[in-house]
C-alpha cells in the first residue's frame, strides 16, 4: 500500500502533521502565510493533474491484478 508521503512531496505539494497541536500551528502559520499556502496548493493541485489521472489508476489496477494472478 502506498503512503501519501510516497505521492507528494510533503511542504511543497502537500502539508502533514504529526498531531493536533502541529496541524495547529501549521493552520496558524499558512493562514498567516498566504503566498506559502497557495503555492503548496498549486503545486499540490499540479501533482494531482499530472500523476493521479483515470489512465494511471487503470494501470495501477493492471499490476495489482496482475500481481495477484501471481498469487
């Protein structure tokens, strides 16, 4: 299974917190932060476009299935 931390590229595509009190400072920080916050969002959103399409998923569910034929 794939981590999230495998799909982006954490602070520059995606934020994450260790627990609630860094998901607050984090909040605190990119609200105070805009120009830092949209270009994670940006980037983020670039990702999404090129990595995570209907053709990448499909393949995905190609080696799954394929690897499971293996089984």
């Amino acid at each position: 299974m794939r981590c999230i931390k495998d799909q982006f590229e954490v602070g520059k595509e995606i934020v994450l917190a260790e627990n609630e009190d860094d998901w607050n400072q984090k909040m605190e920080y990119y609200l105070e932060n805009p120009e830092k916050r949209i270009a994670i969002m940006k980037a983020g959103q670039e990702r999404v476009r090129k990595s995570h399409t209907y053709i990448n998923r499909a393949n995905q569910l190609i080696e799954l299935y394929k690897d499971f034929k293996k089984i």
